[in-house]
C-alpha cells in the first residue's frame, strides 16, 4: 500500500523536523554524544547497504594526490574515515580537520581515529562560521549534515570559500522518500500533534533532490551519485531502537507493539532506503 508520506511527495511540501535546524538542540541533545546516532548506525548496517559498499564507494569518489588538506565538517564520531584507516585508503600526506557542533562527538572520533592522530586537527566549529582562511582545503566532506545548518546558503558559501581552487565538496545526503514508512510510523504514535511537527524529514533542508540548485550558485559543476536498497528489517528490536533515536516524542509501548505485531505477521518492516552524494565542483 502507498504510504501516505509517498503521497505527501507527490503533491504537497514534504514536513521537515522543526528541531533540526536548532544549534542548540543539535549540540545538547540530537548530538550531545554518539547515543542516539548509533541506534540509526546500527540499523543501516544491518539492513542497509553494507558498510565496506558504501564506504568503497565513497572513497572511490576522492580524487586527491598523495598530499593533500581535507576538512569534515560535522564530523560525528568518524567512523567513515576510521573505516578508510583500517582499509589502508587514507594516503600519509593527507592532513584533516575534522570539526562538530558537539565536544561528545569529537570525542568519540577522538578515540576513534586514534592511529590518525599525527594527521588530524579537532576542533568544535559551525559551518555558518568557519574559523579558516580563504583557499585552505582540497576536499570538503559534509556527510548527512548539511540540512543541520542553521543558514543553509551561509554554510554553502563558507564551504566554497575555504576551499581551493578546483577543490571538491562531497556532501552525502538522503532523498525526499527516505525512510517514509518510519515517518508514518512516528505519526501514528506521536504522543500529541504537536510532536507531530517534529517526525518530519530532518534532511528536507537539503536532499537529493533539491540541494544541487543551491549547489549550482557556488560551484561550476554539481553531479548526483546514488545509493539505493530496500531494508527489510527482521529484529524488531534493533528497528525500535532507530525510531527511539529521533526526535518526536512518542508512545513507544504502542509503537514497540505494532512493530513487532507487523514484523511476527509479515516476517520483516520495509524501510525505504535512498540517499546519494552531490558531487561539487569549485
């Protein structure tokens, strides 16, 4: 059955989350430590494209010399580059800056890419307002987060400005059908509809589909690359805790009930999984 998010893309402004945007809400609670980005770190390796895939995949999009600057920002725990670290794709003459919103999450990439340490700075920084000079950086990498902005042109032209000339921005994000059928879930069991307005898209900011305009005003060329697979989630409880992650406050003794009524039933949840890469240009 056509879920009624899939018909909210067909005719009407997709919701987004109201408090995904907020830079004090990303820092001290969404974000405050690696807790609730885990939970949906956890699901997506279960169900989603595997990890070395999608990890092979982006690496196979970094087109450096062996010496070169790159900088991540909102960075979280870094488990993409301490995956390139252990899969021997990480040249010695690169030189990071990764940088957050959240000190719980540069901690947590801290330790994580302890073996890197020679080659990385850490610093707490917001994209709206990055604290480097003009032309520093190769490569840019903003994974899932740039719909966190609170000025999304801001941090484009922050992002353009810091980079070199023919420098590459990639900036992973989700498309406008992601995940719709957890969002229909949320709205079913949000405890009021007021919590309603915080089960929207947090990435409706900046998808697929509508971040290559903006983009296009900076960079002379922005191409899509795209990942898409179905996750059928058999655990109901590795499902349950995703949905916990998020923002919307929720019944979730009821939520927990129909998920694992639906999964006993139908032997799986289909979760609707399409994200990608626009690939910028300076």
């Amino acid at each position: 059955m056509e879920s009624s998010r899939q018909n909210e893309l067909d005719g009407t402004q997709l919701m987004t989350n109201q408090r995904m945007q907020d830079q004090a809400h990303l820092r001290n609670v969404a974000y405050k430590d690696d807790r609730r980005l885990n939970a949906r770190i956890e699901f997506w390796k279960a169900y989603g494209t595997s990890r070395e895939d999608w990890s092979n995949s982006f690496f196979d999009l970094i087109d450096l010399p062996t010496s070169a600057t790159i900088l991540d920002v909102g960075c979280g725990p870094a488990h993409f580059w301490e995956w390139g670290a252990e899969n021997d794709r990480i040249s010695k003459g690169w030189q990071f800056t990764l940088t957050d919103l959240s000190e719980g999450m540069l901690e947590s990439a801290k330790a994580n890419l302890s073996d890197l340490r020679d080659q990385i700075e850490f610093m707490t920084a917001d994209v709206c307002e990055l604290p480097f000079e003009d032309a520093r950086f190769d490569l840019i990498v903003a994974n899932y987060m740039l719909y966190h902005a609170s000025d999304l042109a801001e941090a484009i032209r922050e992002i353009h400005r810091v980079l070199k000339t023919d420098g590459t921005l990639l900036a992973a994000t989700n498309s406008e059908g992601h995940i719709s059928e957890l969002l229909d879930l949320q709205e079913r069991h949000a405890v009021s509809s007021k919590e309603i307005a915080h089960v929207g898209l947090a990435h409706k900011a900046f998808t697929l589909e509508n971040g290559v305009a903006p983009l296009k005003q900076y960079f002379s060329t922005v191409r899509t690359v795209v990942y898409s697979s179905p996750a059928l989630a058999t655990d109901p409880e590795i499902l349950i805790n995703y949905i916990e992650s998020m923002d919307a406050e929720l019944n979730m003794k009821s939520l927990a009930e129909e998920v694992r009524h639906h999964i006993s039933e139908n032997g799986h949840f289909a979760v609707t999984r399409s994200s990608g890469v626009l690939v910028a240009t300076k």
